[in-house]
C-alpha cells in the first residue's frame, strides 16, 4: 500500500509541483490549501507524512502542527515543515510547535525525495 502524505500550503502552485514530485515515486499525495481543511482532512484519512507550510492564512503552520500534535493518531507521525522562512528563530518554532523537521525553500528534488524516503520509506 502507497504511503500517505498530505501537504498544507495556500500556494496552488507549490502543491501541484509537489504533487507532480511524489506521486511518480509511489506516494499517494493529498493537498489542503487551508489549516481548518487539512484538520477535518486528518480526523477522516490516515497519513504517513505531513508536510506544512509557515505562511497561510487563517491559521498558520505552527498553530496547525500544535493542532495536529493535540489529536491522538497524529502524536508520533512525522511533520516537516517547508517553507520559505529560514531564520534560526522559524526553526525552533517550527519543532517546538512539534515537527520532526525544518526545511527551507527551495530545495533540490532529488534532496526533498531522499528526505521523505529516509523518513517514512
């Protein structure tokens, strides 16, 4: 069985490019452009990998990786933040909100695949 990311990012672009990354190396990719979205997402599928954008409106990825780390299926999963922000203080934000980790864009494909391969297989 495909392991399952969902990815949280209000760029349309940044998500279709992703999706054309992973879907190709056997992920099956779902996409959320909204925090409240990707909440009600999470309580109706079951996924692998989760990976959040900082900058979104309405919520952003912090308040979002708090949520998620609040509901008991999600406590361990792996959350990788990657976003344009890259300032030390972003990063420890970032995992202390609870992500496994903080990547910056923009960042190779070929980097971005080990990366998630490395994490969830």
């Amino acid at each position: 069985m495909a392991k399952r990311i969902l990815i949280v990012d209000d760029d349309e672009m940044v998500l279709i490019a992703l999706n054309e990354l992973l879907r190709p190396e056997g992920y099956e990719v779902h996409t959320s452009s909204r925090g409240s979205e990707a909440l009600k997402k999470l309580d109706q599928d079951g996924y692998d990998l989760l990976m959040l954008d900082v900058i979104m409106p309405e919520m952003n990825g912090f308040e979002l990786c708090k949520k998620i780390r609040e509901k008991e299926n999600y406590r361990e999963t792996p959350i990788v933040f990657l976003s344009a922000k890259s300032q030390d203080e972003d990063r420890v934000q970032g995992i202390d909100a609870g992500a496994n980790l903080f990547l910056s864009k923009p960042i190779s494909p070929e980097k971005l695949i080990g990366i998630i391969s490395d994490t969830i297989g």
